[in-house]
C-alpha cells in the first residue's frame, strides 16, 4: 500500500486561520460602528446645544418685547379716576353729555396710548363709554360681565385676557382695572392691546414662535395654522369655560398633533409636531400665565450628525488601516518601500502643482492690480473729458458769436465775448487743477457766490441749444440777492450739467419749459432746476449717481456729468438729489450753504 500524507492537522491550520481572519474583520466592523455611532451622539448634542443657545437669545429678546407691550399702559387705571368726568359719568351714567365729554376723552388718550381700544365699563359690566364711539361695531350699550377680564377686575381689582373681540371679532390682548368710588366698586376701565404688530416682528426671526395661554391653546403664532388651537385636547370643564367667555370666538379648537419625544432640559424638548420633528424651547411670562414657544427644524442638527457619523467611520476606519499596514510592515518591506516611492513622487508631483499653481495665482493678481489701475485711470480720464467738454464748447460758441459780432462792427459785444473767453481759459486751468485730486476732498476756500450771476452765466452758456430746441427758460430767484458760500466755477459747472441734460431730456417732448429757482431755507439755500421732459427712467434713478450710468445713446454721454456734480456739491457741504415730478419732468435740488451775510 503506498504511502500517503496526512493532511488534517493543514487542514485544521487553514480553518484556524479564517476564522481568526473572520473575527478580525468582525471587530473592525465593530469598531466602525461605534466611533460611529459616538460621532453621531457627540455631534448631535453639540447641534442641539448651538441650536438651544440661539433659542434662549431669541426667547429673552421675545419675553422682554412681549413684557413690555403687556406692561406698558398699567398707568391707565390712576389717569382715568383722577380725570373728573369720568368717575362723573359712573356716578351719572345716564347723562348724555357727560357720556359724548368721556367718549372723547377716551378716543384721545388711546390715540396717544396707541392702544386699540379703550373703554369704561359700569359695576354691571355694561359699556358706557368707548375710544371707538363713534364707528360701527362699537362697544359701547354691550355688556361684558361674561368675560374673564371683567369678572377678575370686580373681584380682585384687576384682570388680564387674551381672546377673540365680542364686537370686533379680532383677537386683543384685555387688559381690565377696577375703578372705585369710595367704599363701593365705581366701574372698570378696559384696555385692548393688538398684540399682531408683536406677531408680524416674530415672522422675521428664525424658526416658528408660539404663545400658548394657560389652557395650552396657541394664541400667537407665527404660522397661522396653527392659531387657537391647543396642544393637547380640551376637558369638559375648560370647554365649558371656553364656551362662556367666548375666549376663542368661533374657532373649532382642533388640537395639534404634538407629542414629546425626549426631554433635554426642564424648559427644552424635542417634539414632533404635524408629524415634524423639531426643537422646543419653552419661557413662561411673568407678566401674564403664557408660555412662549421657539421651534427650531431637527433636521439640519440631524444632517450634521449623519456628517459626524461618516466622519467618524472613516477616521475608524483609516486608523484601523493604519493598524494593519503597520502589522504587516515585516511582512512586506520591499512592497512598502515601493508604496513610500510612489507616496514621494505623489507628494512631489503635488508640490510642483502647488508651486506652479501658486505662481498662477501672483500672476492673476497682478493682472487684476493691473485692470484696476487701468479701470482708474479711465475713469479719470473720462472725467476730465466730460468736465472739460462744456469750457470748449462754451469757447467754441463765444468765438463764432465773436467773429459774427465783428462782421456787424459791435466791438464792444466782441470784447465782452473775449472776456468771457478769458474767463473760460481760467476755468479749464481750475478744472485741470481740481480733476486731479477728483477723489479727494478740494482744500479751495469757499467765497459768497451769488446765484442769479452764476445762472445768468450758465445760461448764456447754453443759450443757443435752448434757442435751437425752443426752449422757454424760466428764472426765479428770491431775493435777487440771494447767495451761497461755495466754489463759482463748480456752481456754474453744476448749473450748465444740469440745464444740458434737461434740454437734451425736452428734445422731443410736447411742452419744453426749463425752470430754474432758490429760495432760502433757514441757513441753507434750496436751488432747483425743473424741466417737463419725460423724467428719469425707474432702473436708473436709485444709481444716477453712479459712475457711467446715463439714459443717452452710446457716444452721447459718459454717465459722470451728475457724479462730478454731486462730488462739487458734497464738497462744499451741499447735498444733490434728483426726483420725477407728479405733471412729469425730471426735478434736480441742490441744497448749499447760504451765505454768511445773509443768514
């Protein structure tokens, strides 16, 4: 019999060996699954305890502003029993004209209380006089001796409700004082506050706020379906009692779908409510039995901890990696030799990546200094055109008007045209000194300029565009002497802009009046150029005082006329705005200091 090798204790070896391999990847798998489950914990809390901070700020900042709506006409009671007619009219409740004496008085003190309404009511409970008088609906002849509110005041001097108008059918916060008379019980006072402006500033904030009143009802809210009704079903006694006060009006007091899932602190929680589940924070008032309620979505706190989780996993996982390369270091030195080669050239692929991408980056940054200098400097250069641009067309006119008045032997109109032209020379040699320090503030100092010189001088500027566009220029100056402290050859330059652009603006308009007046204001001087053109487009009046943005047609205008004009003004602490007037037509004021002399 030939011979034949044992192969069970191999056998046995290679079985060993799964299964020592199997319980390996078993607790790996563990260990995955519980950094897992540790990062989800750890982020979660740390979500909720963010999310819980944010609720407290935004529950102090709601509970103060609410307290303070709630707390602000306590002084009412004293002010109404130390005025006369009224604790005259509970003593004579039946005379007409000190009810229509106390009825006026209350529509004044809510006018200035800001509450919605004010109202007196007798010991019965029957409304003698109300702020609301005098419009449908009012209060005044109802009884009101079923409300909590009023019931409260005769029994313990005051009262506190919140519920649906009997009358209004608006829900008001009530706000009842007794009002005695001597040793007997006078009346009660009432005061209804509108609690929706609260409400409406609620809806800004993040996340949803209730108010819930002593039944557990939300009574404000900022999602109105949620509104009156309670959390939690109501018992026959409180639906009887809601039933008498009529607290709710006609509401059906569904309750909500809220269920507690996990308490996190005496005053936090989480619940779902609708089938959502969110964060509750709770804070109870002191000034009245409410609760306020903040919710906040889970559902971002969950997505962070789902995120927490993965981290986690894989940071397990990747340690856990690193344990087996290392445990496998002696038994592969040459493969992790390679693994190192390969690693150095990765890195060192990466470096010069990094270094080559960085050297892109200088250079794009140095090309965008670059565009922002030239953007600079073409806009100063555009600038110093356009300013420029009214000098040399004024020269150009008064140097034809020169040679014309030379051809009709006027001499004397010649050399007053040479003047003008000397005084244009000046200005450009001003303008060239002030365009270059456009961006700054002009060191110039300001002299008295009077304003129907410099309109008379602008004018005769643009005397022959008005002319060729049959334009009617209309000049009111009050008094005539009227001036200003400023610079005159920027108030001519802003005055020529002003009228350029509205005859260019009446080119083809039906009526063409160009209006120019000032007239003093206490220590300012109003100065206004009107025109009865087509006005200013609606996109372009919020930036007409932006650089480059203009209405006219490619190559009629660079959009920098007004920037130029504002910047004059702002610089000797005027202001410039412009507006549509009502008849139509653009308006232009210009508010400058007046001057010194004048004031």
């Amino acid at each position: 019999m030939p011979f034949a090798p044992d192969l069970r204790p191999a056998s046995r070896t290679e079985a060993s060996r799964r299964w020592r391999g199997l319980l390996r990847w078993c607790g790996a798998l563990a260990l995955v699954a519980a950094a897992a489950y540790a990062g989800h914990r750890l982020t979660m809390q740390a979500s909720l305890k963010n999310l819980r901070e944010a609720q407290e700020h935004r529950l102090d900042m709601l509970a103060t502003a609410l307290g303070a709506d709630l707390a602000r006409f306590d002084y009412l009671p004293a002010l109404l029993q130390m005025t006369p007619v009224v604790p005259a009219l509970l003593d004579a409740p039946a005379d007409a004209q000190l009810r229509d004496a106390v009825n006026r008085y209350l529509g004044g003190v809510n006018a200035t209380a800001g509450a919605e309404m004010l109202y007196l009511l007798d010991a019965g409970g029957t409304s003698l006089a109300a702020s609301d008088w005098d419009r449908p609906g009012t209060t005044v002849g109802q009884n009101f001796s079923f409300r909590p509110y009023v019931i409260d005041a005769l029994k313990l001097g005051r009262g506190r409700f919140y519920g649906v108008g009997i009358t209004s059918r608006k829900p008001g916060y009530y706000l009842s004082y007794a009002l005695r008379r001597s040793d007997r019980m006078g009346g009660v006072v009432a005061v209804k506050v509108n609690l929706e402006e609260a409400e409406r500033a609620w809806r800004k904030l993040p996340g949803d706020v209730l108010l819930v009143d002593e039944r557990g009802v939300v009574i404000l809210s900022t999602r109105d379906d949620l509104k009156f009704r309670p959390l939690a079903p109501l018992g026959a006694h409180q639906l009887d009692d809601v039933l008498r006060s009529r607290t709710y009006g006609t509401a059906d007091l569904k309750p909500l779908y809220w269920t507690p899932m996990q308490a996190l602190a005496s005053d936090a929680q989480v619940a779902v409510l609708d089938g959502h589940a969110d964060l509750a924070s709770t804070r109870t008032l002191r000034e009245a039995p409410w609760r306020l309620v903040v919710l906040d979505d889970l559902a971002p706190a969950r997505a962070a901890a789902r995120y927490g989780a993965i981290t986690a996993s894989l940071a397990m996982a990747v340690l856990l990696l690193l344990a087996v390369t290392l445990r496998q270091r002696r038994r592969a030195v040459r493969q992790k030799l390679a693994n190192q080669a390969a690693l150095q050239a990765a890195h060192d692929n990466l470096e010069s990546t990094v270094v080559a991408r960085t050297a892109q980056l200088r250079a794009a940054q140095s090309e965008l200094v670059h565009a922002g200098k030239m953007s600079a400097l073409g806009q100063m250069s555009a600038s110093m055109v356009h300013e420029l641009n009214q000098p040399l067309t004024a020269l150009r006119t008064l140097s034809d008007s020169a040679g014309i008045l030379l051809d009709h032997d006027r001499p004397d109109e010649v050399r007053g045209n040479l003047q003008r032209i000397t005084g244009m020379v000046d200005r450009l040699a001003r303008l060239t000194s002030q365009l270059k320090t456009f961006a700054h503030r002009s060191d110039a100092p300001l002299a008295p300029v009077p304003l129907a010189r410099s309109i008379a001088d602008a004018q005769a500027l643009v005397g022959a565009e008005s002319k060729a566009h049959a334009i009617a220029v209309e000049v009111d100056v009050q008094p005539a002497g009227l001036s200003v402290m400023a610079d005159a050859a920027g108030i001519e330059s802003l005055l020529v802009n002003l009228m350029r652009n509205a005859i260019d603006a009446m080119q083809h308009a039906p009526q063409r009046v160009l209006r120019i007046e000032a007239r003093p204001q206490g220590a300012r001087a109003i100065l206004t150029v009107s025109d009865t053109g087509p006005g200013i487009r609606a996109d372009i009046l919020p930036r007409l005082f932006e650089p480059f943005v203009t209405s006219k047609s490619a190559g009629a205008g660079l959009g920098l006329g007004l920037v130029i004009s504002a910047q004059s003004v702002r610089g000797v602490g005027g202001t410039l705005q412009a507006a549509n007037r009502e008849g139509g037509g653009a308006c232009f004021t210009v508010d400058l200091p007046i001057a010194a002399e004048q004031e």
